[in-house]
C-alpha cells in the first residue's frame, strides 16, 4: 500500500536531525517550527533569517500563503508526491535556519 502525501511527510520530518513531535507538531531545539493542520496542510515557521533567504520564492506560490496577522508562519498546502517535495524543501530550509 502506497503512503499519503502526509504520510511521507511526517516520514520525513521525523529523519531530520534532532526533530522530535509533540502531538500534531515537529520541534526542533525545542522549538515548534511545523505545526499540520490536516491531511493536506501545515504551518512553517520562518524566521527573518529564513525569510529574507527563501521568501520572496513563496510570495507567488499558489501553495503558500502568508499570514499578516501571524508573519513568523506560512501555511503550505501539499495533496500529491510533488506537492511534498515543494514542501519538505521548504522545511528543510527553515530547519537549518533554526
């Protein structure tokens, strides 16, 4: 039987270094940095450092969207394999960034 998109996900959120889950969140450091939100969607937190490496490639992302109320997270929506590897990159350089 074949993984969900989520599935893989969490797959492979759970190979990186030091990240641990706490119920429906990744931290790391023990900080919260992905937060899923369903089967098809999460939150990444992004810090400034990360932002102003990799944000502007999200601002015309139809996959992404950016909160104003909440600017530190982005939600991205993932329903297929490609859709997953979009996301996890993202994720990845959010991670180093922490």
């Amino acid at each position: 039987m074949s993984q969900t998109p989520k599935q893989m996900l969490e797959e492979r959120l759970a190979a990186l270094d030091g990240v641990t889950k706490k119920q429906s969140a990744y931290l790391a450091n023990g900080e919260e940095f992905v937060k899923l939100l369903g089967d098809q969607s999460l939150q990444l937190k992004m810090n400034a450092a990360c932002k102003a490496k990799i944000g502007g490639a999200l601002k015309s992302e139809s996959r992404a969207k950016f909160d104003k109320n909440n600017p530190d997270w982005v939600t991205l929506t993932f329903a297929s394999d490609l859709d997953v590897e979009f996301v996890f990159l993202y994720i990845r350089y959010s991670w180093k960034f922490l």
